[in-house]
C-alpha cells in the first residue's frame, strides 16, 4: 500500500495499544503453565500472532514454528522450545532468516542442540531457517549484554525448565535493561524464582549473573493483562511536540491513555527526550542522546531532532542494522528523501535540525517504525510527501493509520 499524506497538525486523544514486549513474555509464560492462564491483549498484531501461532505448535512431537518476521519470536521461542522438544524446525520471512543468531546460537550448541541450516533464498516468504536436534542441557551460559537482550530472555525463560540448574553470566554492560527488568517481573508474576548477583545488577557498565534452579514450573496467576505499549505511544508523544512546536498553538494537544507512567519498559525514555528537545527547540546548541537502552526510539528521535533548529547527535545504535530494516540507513534515507540534513555514522547518526522538511517519497523499507516515523515527519513538511509500503504498520500497529485519522491526519491510498 501506497499512500499520500498531506501535511497538517494532529490533536485528540488516542488509546495506547497493548505493548508488544509485554503481551510476547505474557503470552509465552502462560502457555508454559500446567493451569490455564487468560492474557488480555487489547490490540494483536502479526509479530504476536506469530507468537502465538508457534506457542500452539508446542504439543507437536517435532514442531514447525513459523515465526514470519518477529525477531523476538525466533529469539524467545528457541531456546524455550528446545527445552522442551528434542527436534524442532523454525520458519522466518524478510529479513529475519538473515538476522544473525550468534552467540546465542553457540551458546544452545555447546548445550546439546546441533543447527542444521536450509540454504538462504531471496525471498519474501516465509520459509525454513533451520532445524534444531537434542534438547537444550542446563550449566554455564555466557551472553554478552550489547548485543540482544532478547538471547537474555529466552534463555531466561527456557533454563526454569530444564532439569539441572543453570548460571547465566552477563559478560559485558547490559543495554536494554527495561526489557530484562519486564522479563524478570513476569517470571516473577508466574512463579519463577531467578537469583542474581549483585543484588541490584542493572548497573551501567556493570556485569552480573543469574543463577536458575532447574526443574521449577511455571504457575498460573488466573488472568493477566498487557500494559500499554510506550514504543508505539512514542510516535503520537512526538506528534504532540511537532504540531506545537511546528504550527506554534498551544491549542494542538495530542494524549495517549492506557499508559503505565511506572512500567519498566525503557521506550517511556521519550518523555525525557522530548522534554529536552522541546526545552532548546528554538536554541542553536547542540544535543547528545545515548540511545543503547532504547534503540526502537531513534526513529521518532531523528523526527524531532529534525524540527529543532541545531546538531542532535544519536550514539550507541549499531544493534539498529539488524532490526526489520538497516534503521540507521533507512532513517537517514527519509529524512534525506524529505528534504533534511542528516549524515550516517557507524553507530549513531547527526541530525542538522532546521524546524522544518520539504516532504517527498519515502520508501517504507518493509519495517513499521520507519513507516510510522515518515508519517509522524509529515507534520514537519511543507509539501505532501509519499510513503511506499505504509502497510508494513500491521507488524506492530494495525490500526495506525485508523488512530492518524482519528487524530486529524490526512492521507490517501495511490492507486
């Protein structure tokens, strides 16, 4: 799907959808309960669906999980599934039979499982990445903490469940610490005992274990419910300081409700980056973000970095090369396509802000942040701009556009 957006403040209120990060852990943590468990998830979306779709091939002797595109799919569901199963086949599309698995993959490989990889194919489909033998053995685990908390918690997930105890040590500074500090609340909520030291691990540039008891079980609590989701709620955070700032009313106000201002999920950081921008915004000086916490939020960032006048400089954001897109490329593509002045780094990227974009087309690189983003950026434009592939929002946000409109947006499907 193609589609012309038309340049213009948005204002309303818009209810958060669930957050994908949450309903994902929820979902798997009730699906391992002997007890029935019911999860509400107030929006679905294809990378939960992906999930949940492999969670009910989990009864299969040898199960096939396809997992589409869901990067947290994969990475949560095969360590998880070969503590269960001793062969399992795994299905991805896009761009995730490409995405790197290591040392994740290493570490399950000196613990008993044997890869064996199909040959890769250039293709859109989904289609088979590999297949898995012999069950996942507890012991040593050794994971870096720069590279994917999602390897942290997969492991995490799987190691209650095998027979002998396991320790995972946390071999460097671990980033995306609010992804394993809602992992670690969930297993709690379900029963879980993990043990850490030190005490307080999530330290910057500090190192820590986890030590896993084998043989627990998982417990039902009856019934749990996904939080808002702060990544999405990002985009229409940003939308309310860009129809402010852009069009200069105090009248342009943008909320979203059914958000938990005390979750762990790192992404609600946006606050605070929005607070500073919004603080220099007519200010020619210049502005660092360390975004390794919170790398989903650069997108958006590079948006509102662009509607100050001054350098923005984004760092720590190398792990965004892996993701649906390259999103350090495909976001200097847009904001370049759109009239901005940005310059790519090896792990950040440079934003000369001057208060306004062009507008123009920008491809949609098949990744819903960057097309979310792109259509967040029209606030900025002077002209209408074009976005190939708005469809890719159904990864995440199905109804994005629905809430846009809702909220005074205006766009118009090409034919």
């Amino acid at each position: 799907m193609n589609i012309k957006i038309i340049p213009k403040p948005l204002s309303g209120t818009v209810s958060s959808i669930a957050s994908k990060s949450h309903a994902h852990r929820l979902m798997i943590a009730a699906s391992l309960c002997a007890v029935p468990c019911q999860v509400n998830i107030s929006h679905m979306n294809e990378d939960l669906e992906a999930t949940r779709n492999c969670l009910s091939q989990l009864n299969d002797d040898e199960p096939v999980l396809d997992c589409n595109e869901s990067g947290s799919t994969l990475r949560f569901m095969l360590p998880i599934s070969m503590a269960l199963k001793n062969k399992a086949t795994f299905w991805g599309a896009g761009r995730l039979p490409e995405r790197p698995l290591s040392p994740l993959k290493e570490e399950m490989e000196s613990h008993g499982c044997t890869f064996q990889t199909f040959p890769s194919l250039q293709t859109e489909k989904s289609r088979p990445i590999f297949t898995v033998s012999g069950r996942l053995k507890g012991g040593i685990f050794n994971l870096a903490g720069n590279i994917s908390s999602q390897y942290i918690t997969g492991l995490l997930f799987a190691l209650p469940l095998l027979e002998e105890d396991s320790t995972l040590n946390i071999t460097s500074k671990l980033e995306s610490i609010g992804y394993i500090t809602l992992t670690l609340e969930v297993l709690k909520l379900f029963g879980l005992n993990i043990k850490f030291t030190p005490s307080e691990p999530f330290q910057e540039n500090q190192t820590c274990s986890f030590f896993i008891k084998g043989g627990q079980q998982y417990i039902s609590p009856g019934e749990v419910t996904a939080e808002g989701d702060w990544s999405n709620a990002a985009f229409w955070i940003a939308a309310d300081v860009l129809s402010r700032l852009v069009h200069d009313s105090s009248q342009q106000r943008v909320s979203c409700s059914n958000l938990n201002f005390n979750s762990s999920q790192g992404d609600k950081e946006i606050i605070s980056f929005t607070q500073t921008i919004t603080a220099v915004s007519n200010q020619n000086k210049k502005l660092s973000f360390d975004v390794s916490d919170v790398p989903d939020l650069v997108p958006v960032l590079a948006v509102l970095a662009a509607s100050r006048q001054g350098t923005t400089e984004i760092m720590n954001a190398s792990r965004l090369r892996i993701k649906e897109s390259d999103r350090l490329t495909t976001v200097r593509e847009i904001i370049e396509a759109l009239g901005g002045d940005v310059t790519e780094l090896s792990d950040g990227l440079v934003i000369n802000g001057t208060g306004k974009l062009q507008g123009g087309t920008v491809n949609g690189h098949n990744d819903h942040r960057i097309v979310m983003a792109a259509s967040i950026a029209s606030i900025l434009c002077r002209e209408p701009g074009t976005i190939l592939g708005a469809q890719a929002v159904n990864k995440s946000y199905p109804k994005f556009f629905d809430d846009f409109t809702k909220l005074g947006g205006e766009y118009h499907v090409l034919g």
